[in-house]
C-alpha cells in the first residue's frame, strides 16, 4: 500500500546520486522467489531499468537507474509479478532469514514461513526509526540476528538423562564451544559454556541427547555500522505464534516510544527498555529475569 504522500515517498523508492534516476528497492520476504519471478523481474528491470538488478544484503533486488516519470508503471508492473516496491528510511524493512530446517543441517527451526508471517503482520509500518528483522534457525547466526534491531534466534537447551550415555565422544568432537567433556566414560556438559545450539543432539549416534526446551531467543536494539553492537535479550518463546506476536508488540512499542533520527540501539535506556522487557515476559509467561541467557 502506497503511503499517503505518493509513490515518490515511498521507502522503496530511493533517489540516486544522479537525481534524474531512481533505485526501486523490492519487498522479497526471506529472499525466496519463483522461478518465473524471477524471469518477470529480468523483463521488468529491461523495460523501466538499465537491464541490471542488485542483490542487497537483506535478501532483496534493487533495479537501478528508473525513469521517476515511470515509477507507477513500474509498480503495477512489479505488483503484478508479486515482488511490490519495498521499504527503507524510518519503516519496517525486508525481513531476511536463513534456510532453516527446509535446508540446513544445523537449524533448529523453521525460518522462510516465519519470514512471511511476521513480514504480512509488520512489513512497512512507519515507525519513528528503522528497523530491521533477522531470523537465525541456530546459534551459529549466519543471518546475524544480533546485529539486528529485532533478531531472532532457533535454539535448544539439551536434556541428558542419567544413565544412558556410553561415552563415544561425538558430541565432545562437534561442539565448538567445548562445552562438553568426558568424565569417568560419560559425557558432561558445562553449562555456562552451552549456547543451546543443538549440535549434541543432533549428532549423537545413539539418539541418546533429547531436546529438554526448543525456542525462539528474541533479542532487541542490535547494529551494524561503523559502531556495531549486539542486541539485548528480550524474551524466549516456544512457538513462531508468540514470535510473531511478540515482533508486533516491539514494533508498537517503538511506535509509540522510540526518537527519530537516532538508532533503536542507541535509546533503549531512554525509553524503557527494562520495563518494556518485563511486561513482555509477564505477558508471555515468563516471570522478570528467567529469560536471562548468558551474553
């Protein structure tokens, strides 16, 4: 939906140095597209464009060098193609994720869907500072959720049960925080060492290691940049319905709290970010201070 100042306003539509042209930036959930999406994009970036698109790192196509006088065609154009011109500035960006468990080996969760759940519940909204999602399936993070206004992380806290380990030792090889060792022919997890990733589990031969709480880790008020810094920990939930309920009460808290023209990480402090996580956790079902993961 257009805003109400014009398809000129719209966020997806960026100015370039030269101002007679225009960059469209598209809304692309996840990255994911059709195939015969992406021929309609080939033809649509030959007529309005100089015949190049740029993939962007948050998973989305930008098609270069468009004509302002044809932005409307454009737009039908690429609404009909089901890629719509996208957003930046002070909204609601592309929402990016990994392959999730559709692909990798690694991922405790599904990710492209909830990509699309909480891009149809938020995508776009003006909000007073921009921010940006990022879903990670496990702790390894290639999708960088920390670094990200909103991130949001699969993990699994692993369940030993007394008594059933024999000691081969592959979970001690294939965790990479050494947060495991053998101790008189059984293996012993460190937990302050354990980041949850899940990798004991699923590389015990004997299906030995059980998954104790699988959940989302939703973190809030990370960056990128010349300054970046890591998100602080919001609240783990147990299904992508709180996840994304949860997405929209952060976006309608920023709405309602947050100072333009300054980063989301930069005023968390400012506008109550304590206080906020609290009544989050209260309404989820997390008492204050039990969803604390080690940094």
């Amino acid at each position: 939906m257009m805003h109400e100042f014009g398809l000129h306003a719209k966020g997806g539509v960026i100015t370039e140095r030269d101002a007679d042209f225009a960059t469209i930036r598209l809304r692309i959930p996840a990255g994911v597209l059709l195939a015969e999406q992406l021929s309609g994009l080939a033809r649509i970036a030959a007529e309005f464009g100089d015949g190049t698109v740029h993939i962007t790192m948050r998973q989305t196509v930008e098609i270069p060098h468009v004509d302002p006088d044809r932005l409307e065609d454009a737009s039908s154009a690429l609404q009909e193609n089901g890629t719509p011109i996208g957003a930046e500035r002070d909204e609601i960006v592309n929402i990016m994720a990994c392959p999730g468990t559709e692909r990798c080996k690694y991922a405790n969760i599904e990710t492209i869907n909830l990509a699309r759940k909480i891009d149809e519940r938020v995508f776009g909204k003006r909000v007073p500072t921009k921010i940006r999602i990022s879903i990670s399936g496990c702790t390894y993070m290639c999708s960088s959720p920390l670094l990200n206004e909103i991130g949001i992380i699969g993990r699994i806290r692993p369940l030993r049960i007394e008594g059933l380990c024999t000691g081969c030792g592959t979970c001690v090889e294939y965790c990479r925080e050494c947060a495991i060792a053998l101790k008189n022919g059984v293996s012993v997890l460190d937990e302050s060492k354990c980041v949850q990733c899940g990798i004991c589990i699923h590389s015990c031969p004997y299906e030995l290691l059980k998954s104790e709480f699988a959940h989302y880790q939703i973190v809030v008020g990370g960056r990128r940049g010349a300054e970046p810094r890591t998100g602080r920990n919001l609240i783990e939930v147990e299904t992508e319905e709180q996840v994304v309920e949860v997405v929209d009460r952060i976006v309608y808290w920023v709405y309602r709290s947050a100072w333009s023209n300054r980063l989301l990480g930069d005023q968390l402090d400012e506008i109550g970010f304590d206080k906020f996580r609290d009544e989050i956790q209260k309404e989820f079902g997390i008492a204050p201070g039990e969803g604390a993961v080690r940094e």
